[in-house]
C-alpha cells in the first residue's frame, strides 16, 4: 500500500485561471442573512436537522438523522454535545504487513499482535509504516463509526486551528488524544496542553530553541494563528513574538522518553530558561511577565496564556473560526456584529469553552437561513467518510477463483485493512489528514476569497467522480488475495435498497434514494437520465420483476443481474455534483 502523496490545492487553483473578481461578486451577491443568535423557531423537519447533521459530523448518513427521531431542535443539541467515550488504545492489527524479523531490522520496537503499541519505545525515533497506517486506520475508524456527536467534528476543527503533523505514533496518539480530551474543555487548557505538546514542540522547533537564540516559530503562531490572530484588529508587534519567544525556551520533551515504554514526557529545562523579565506591547496593556528562576519558570506559561486571552480580539478570532468552521466561510460586518461579537461575549463569560458559543450558532435563527443549506463544499474527509457510514460493505475478490484471504475479515485485523486505504483516498483528492499543508490549516478554511471552492479544481473534481464511481462499481480496494485477484470491500447495494421503503418501484427508490443521500436536490432530468441508465431500455417492470425474482428465490445469476443494475444507480448519484455540496 502505498503512503499518501500531498495535493497543494492552491497552486492547482490558479492553474485554472479563475476569475477571482466574479467569485467575490458571486459571493457578494448571497442574500444578506440579517438575523443573530436569537434561538431558531422556524419549521424543524429534515431538511433542518439535516443542515444541522452536516456540520456537526465527520460525514452524513441517515442513521443520524434517524437518531433525532421526535426530538425537538434542544434536545437534538443535547445529542449532539454529548462526548463520546474515550476511544479504546490502538492494538498491533498490522502484523501480516510486516515481520517481526523486518521489523527488528529497520532498528523499530516489534510489539506482539493484538498489544498496544502507543507507548511501545521508539528506539529509531519512529514506527514501521504499517503501524502509522494502522494509527490512521484507529482514528478514521472512530471517526466514521462516531455517535451522533460533535465530539469528532471538534476534534477536526482543533486539528485545522492547531495544525501540526510528521509526528512519530507516539507524537500523533499523544495529539489526537489531547485534542479529543479538551474538545469540551476551556480553550485556553487546550493551548497550555497543545503547548507541551511532543508533536507540537517538534512541529514548530520549540524543542529546538535556545535562551541565547530563542526560535519564534511558536511564539509567533502562537498569536497569529492560535489565539488573537492577524485581523486589523489584532495588533500584536514583533517584539511581542520575540518576547513570547524568550518566555517559551525551557519547555522540551525527553528524548529518552521517546526510546523507553511510555508517553514521552514534558521537562523543563530551567539552565535553558531566559530569566529575565519579558514586556509586551500596547495591545497586551503593556504587560510585565516577571522572569522567574528554576523550576518557577513553569509559571510564565500561564501567566502568558492569561495575557493572551485577556485581548478583546482573542475571543472574537476564535469565534470567527468556529463560523467559518461550522456554518460559512463568508463573514461581512452584519455577520461580525450581529452573531461574531454575541458569540464572543458568550465565550469570555463561560472560560472560553468553545461550545458554548457554538451551541448558540447551532440553535441560532441566523443558521437555519435557508441560504445556508447545501452552501458549502464537502472536504474529501466528508466526502469519503459518508460512503463508508451509509453503507454495509461485503468482502469481494474481483477476480474468479481469487480468494479473500482470513487477514480481510479477522476481528483483530479487519478495520486496519478496512479504515487504512482512507488515507490514501482523502490525500489524492487534496486532504491528507495527518499531515496538513501548513501550521495555517487548510487554506478551504482560512483563505478568502475562495475558501472552500479550493477542494474542487479540473484535477480533484476527475478524482471525485473516479472515487464515486469506482467504489459505487467495484468498492474500496483493501489489498490482493493470496492466490491471485484484488480483494474489494464492496457497497451492499441490494441491502441498501431493499430496507427502502418500496424497493421494488425503480421511480419511488431513485426518489428514496436521492433522499437518503443527498442533502441537495436533484432536477427532473437527472432522475430521468438516471432511472434510463438502471432500466438499460427496459420497461420499468422490468426492474420490478428482476427485484421481486431475487428476492423470492435468491440465485447468483440474479443478484450479478440486479446488482449491476444498482451500480448505474450508485455510480450516476455519486458522480453528480450534489453529491458534494453540504
């Protein structure tokens, strides 16, 4: 399997020629959404809760919404804010990629099949590959089989906010974990916490900085990206980074913790701490952090962390990037004072617990404006992740007489080899989760004036419809069999359909269908074009026959007729452009 290979979205943005100026008139042109954070009374049907499902998961399927079944528009909140349970450790489910033997010999920890490998010492100052991927395949696996929670989609929104990546297993549990564990909790714990974070003291060279020449990579992020951000408003100066610069040197992690058993572990190296006092401009109220010596230093952290949250601007930065986040990417000066500056009065008055503020967007008249459903383009990680929520998936080998060797369906290894190739998938369609373009994020969150429009170029969007298409025809490849062939996870297509309403009516399934997994509608035409390409000149009781022949008296021969049939179906849905707009 091979390992992801990075898309720079920009540059193949440009290369289109876009005129930007009528993307701005575009945009500018939208409706204005006047309305604020008053609590939404408006009609609650499906077409809100599915608006709401979209934003607040890492994919759509229908399950969630059947979870707000005769829940009322709070309630559904209460859901949705509900953690999840604390994921279970990943366990060595790789075993059959890669040897003890060659494991040994590229100078990496061997841990026994089906024993946590997290902690393992990483004596090479890293992990064999399968175990990365094996990693991967944990975190899409509980993002995929997340409850109707937020919890997940949080943890993705501190990811892009927070961005950090190449990390070593050890590094990245350690991430994943922190950022999962204060999804919930104030922000301001999340950067002290992030802050000491191995992956990110190695990602932005804190690690490396010294007291006679302090690194301002974090410092300077720190602010620009993390906290108070670079609006107009935002007037932090250089000297405030290499202030911030000189406060932070001291804060490591231990090598040796890294070759022993365990989480590698922060230390404070107080002979590299620069004791003297650090002062800070204007914006931070011309603020005097007191040098400490020894083990006292620790204190300047918080002392930092305070001032930092103490700005007006900070609490009005990080609601922005909620909105952008979770509702549009578009803020104009209506949008600012009638839902950013409420948002951020909430934020300040509950110790920055981001879902605070977030909960009020969510329930917000301002959100359900109609303007806003299906405004938006999915990320390769909604995209890819709602194929695998919606649908039971059989194990096939394409080939006759291919076997599907027992590594495929085993309960130890079976998800590695299901979840894995997810990577790869995202990555090839511009979102490599692990490992983001820059300490920015994805520029689809940050980047007037094209924001999310940056997914979908003349590249990615070939690469969308051969996704959509290849894995409505022959499913996600997992890896070959042991005799011969390529063994699939394949869409059960006759499953899906079959708990429609009425299955055996090619008119009401495609409606049905179009209804269970697409949030945008589709025209007339379309469902013509599509009901034309499943009948292949047929009449439609053709269709009804072959269904109710199948499903009477089930034969090899009628499930290959019936399937094929299903593909034209699933292939022309998942290659329509709706299906990618959320």
């Amino acid at each position: 399997m091979k390992k992801p290979n990075s898309v720079d979205l920009v540059s193949q943005f440009y290369k289109e020629n876009i005129d930007f100026k009528r993307i701005e008139q575009a945009r500018a042109s939208r409706t204005q959404v006047t309305s604020g954070l008053e609590p939404y009374t408006g009609v609650w049907g499906n077409a809100q809760k599915k608006h709401l499902l979209n934003r607040v998961l890492t994919g759509y399927s229908n399950k969630h919404l059947a979870d707000l079944n005769n829940l009322s528009l709070q309630k559904s909140l209460d859901l949705i804010f509900t953690p999840e349970k604390q994921p279970s450790v990943p366990v060595n489910d790789y075993d059959h990629e890669i040897t003890k033997e060659e494991t040994e010999k590229q100078l990496h920890f061997y841990v026994e099949p089906g024993k946590e490998y997290v902690f393992a010492p990483e004596p090479n100052n890293g992990s064999p590959w399968p175990r990365h991927q094996s990693h991967d395949a944990w975190l899409f696996r509980n993002m995929v089989q997340q409850s109707t929670s937020i919890h997940w989609r949080m943890v993705f929104f501190l990811h892009n906010l927070l961005a950090a990546g190449k990390g070593s297993v050890k590094m990245m549990y350690q991430h994943y974990i922190t950022l999962f564990n204060t999804s919930f909790e104030s922000y301001k714990t999340t950067i002290y916490k992030i802050t000491l974070d191995p992956m990110m003291l190695d990602y932005l060279n804190l690690q490396h900085s010294q007291k006679h020449n302090p690194d301002e990579n974090y410092a300077r992020e720190l602010q620009e990206l993390f906290t108070v951000g670079k609006g107009p408003k935002s007037q932090f100066t250089e000297e405030d980074v290499s202030e911030m610069a000189r406060l932070l040197v001291g804060w490591q992690f231990s090598y040796d913790s890294i070759k022993k058993t365990g989480p590698i572990a922060n230390i404070f190296n107080e002979w590299n701490h620069d004791t003297e006092d650090k002062k800070f401009s204007a914006f931070y109220g011309n603020r005097v952090i007191k040098g400490r010596k020894g083990q006292d230093g620790k204190k300047e952290l918080d002392e930092a962390i305070d001032m930092l949250f103490n700005t007006s601007e900070c609490a009005l930065y990080l609601c922005r990037r909620l909105y952008q986040f979770f509702c549009y990417p578009i803020i104009t000066d209506t949008v600012e004072k009638n839902v950013i500056v409420p948002m951020a009065d909430l934020l300040r008055k509950n110790n920055y617990e981001l879902k605070v503020p977030l909960r009020a967007l969510l329930g917000s008249a301002h959100f359900y404006d109609n303007s806003f459903y299906n405004s938006m383009i999915k990320s390769p990680l909604e995209f890819m992740f709602g194929f695998y929520k919606e649908f039971d998936m059989n194990l096939l080998n394409s080939t006759p007489g291919g076997d599907i060797p027992k590594r495929f369906s085993d309960p130890l290894t079976a998800n590695f080899y299901k979840f894995r190739n997810l990577q790869w998938e995202m990555s090839n369609i511009g979102l490599n989760y692990t490992d983001p373009p820059s300490v920015s994020g994805w520029p689809a969150y940050y980047q007037a004036p094209v924001y999310d429009l940056f997914w979908i170029n003349s590249d990615t969007i070939a690469k969308r419809s051969n996704s959509g298409n290849g894995i409505a025809r022959w499913g996600a490849g997992i890896g070959s069999g042991d005799t011969k062939g390529w063994v699939h996870l394949q869409l059960d297509k006759i499953k899906f359909v079959s708990l429609l309403k009425s299955p055996d009516n090619i008119d009401l399934v495609i409606d049905e269908t179009v209804e269970k997994l697409m949030s945008a509608p589709i025209s007339a035409k379309s469902k013509a074009r599509i009901k034309a390409s499943v009948l292949g000149g047929n009449a439609p009781s053709y269709y009804t026959q072959l269904y109710q022949s199948h499903m009477s008296k089930q034969t090899e021969e009628t499930r290959s007729i019936l399937s094929n049939r299903l593909e034209n179906l699933f292939s022309a849905l998942f290659q329509m452009g709706e299906i990618h707009l959320f």
